[in-house]
C-alpha cells in the first residue's frame, strides 16, 4: 500500500503563510512589521529551532537585540548542534556587553564543532579588500582550532 505524505495541519498551514509574510516584509527592508508575523509564528511553533532561529534573526535586524539572544538561546536548547544559531547568539551577545558569552560561542565544543558544518570543515566566503568580511555575511570557518 502507497504511503502519502501527511497533510499539512491547519497549524502548520497557517504557520506557513505568516513566514511567507514576514519573509516578504523582510525583503522589503521592513524588519519590525515583519517581527509580528514572525512572534505569531513561533506562537503556533514554540518548539521548532529553524522558527525561533528566524525569530531571533528578525529582532536582530530590527534592533531588538536581547530579544533575538533569547530566540537564539531557544533555538539552541531545541537543536544543540545548531551551528548558525550559536554563532549568531555569539553576535547578539556581544552586541548587549556580553563579551564573556560571546568569546564562549566561538570557542569549539560550543555548538560549531560538534555540528555538521566543523565536521565538513565549513568554510564560506569571499573578502572585501580590506581581508573582512562582507556586513551580512557568515565569517569562514575551516574546522581548525581557535587560538587565543
């Protein structure tokens, strides 16, 4: 007997078009009307990690910094091994004065080494001239240790 996918619920419908809202109004460059559709989004899905990272990803860009820390923080306890959330909680919490939390995330063993991307060895990126990172843009990472 074929199997069928299950269908979507009601909730997961609804879920759906909020995210496609605020992705939307994202895009627009319009980050705090977006944050509403995205709360109510993790309202329906409290326990997704990939929600409450994209939570903290849009109180980030709005400038809700402790807000974002706490989805982050949320996101990791769904999904441990959360590699960009770690590093983003990183960012947030040193963007509050947390610089103790922040050095900790980017240490290994904090999320980065024990996830998918150290073990491939994640690298991404090209360089502005002046050798840094591209604004908006997740820094290489070549899985070896960190010094200092």
């Amino acid at each position: 007997m074929p199997t069928h996918p299950a269908k979507p619920s009601a909730i997961h419908m609804q879920a759906r078009a909020l995210q496609a809202q605020a992705e939307s109004l994202r895009a627009q460059g319009r980050s705090v009307e977006a944050l509403e559709p995205t709360r109510r989004v993790a309202l329906l899905l409290p326990d997704d990690a990939r929600v409450m990272f994209n939570l903290g990803l849009n109180c980030f860009e709005a400038g809700r910094v402790p807000d974002s820390v706490s989805a982050f923080r949320r996101a990791l306890t769904l999904q441990p091994r959360f590699a960009e959330a770690a590093w983003r909680l990183g960012l947030g919490l040193g963007a509050v004065g947390d610089m103790e939390g922040s050095i900790r995330m980017s240490k290994p063993g904090c999320g980065w080494r024990a996830c998918s991307w150290a073990r491939a060895g994640w690298t991404t990126l090209r360089r502005t001239s002046s050798g840094r990172a591209p604004r908006g843009v997740t820094p290489g990472w070549a899985g070896s240790r960190r010094r200092g």
